[in-house]
C-alpha cells in the first residue's frame, strides 16, 4: 500500500474517532480536561503514527495536518 495513502487514511480515521469519540468529553473548562489536551492528544496521534510507521506523506497531505490542527486549536 502507498505510505501517503496509508497516511491519509490513518489521519481521517484518526480525525473522525478524536472528533465524535474524545471531543465531547473534553467541553469541560477543568485543568485536565479542556479543548487544549484534546488538541495535543491529536497532535501527539498524527506524530507517533507517522513517525512510528516511517510514513512519509508530501507536503500537500503535511499541509493538510497543519490545516486540520489549526481548525481545533481555533
């Protein structure tokens, strides 16, 4: 399977459980669980995940992690 493609599919399935599994539980304004630990829970994700498989993703689909953190974290 091509590493982009795998990367893709990783960062979307990734995306969609942090999304509609982790997210709601993190609305609370408490010290733990606030939007800013979900935010770095999935930037820790997309890091080991490509970093821990070796995949190498072009720039665009880089582009595109940065795009999709920057929606959370504003």
């Amino acid at each position: 399977m091509n590493k982009s493609f795998l990367s893709l599919i990783l960062a979307v399935v990734g995306w969609a459980v942090f999304h509609y599994g982790l997210l709601p539980t993190f609305k609370g304004t408490d010290w733990i669980l606030n939007p800013y630990v979900y935010y770095l829970l999935f930037t820790a994700y997309l890091i080991v995940v490509n970093v821990g498989m070796r995949l190498q993703p072009p720039m665009a689909l880089k582009a595109l992690y940065v795009f999709m953190m920057g929606y959370y974290f504003y």
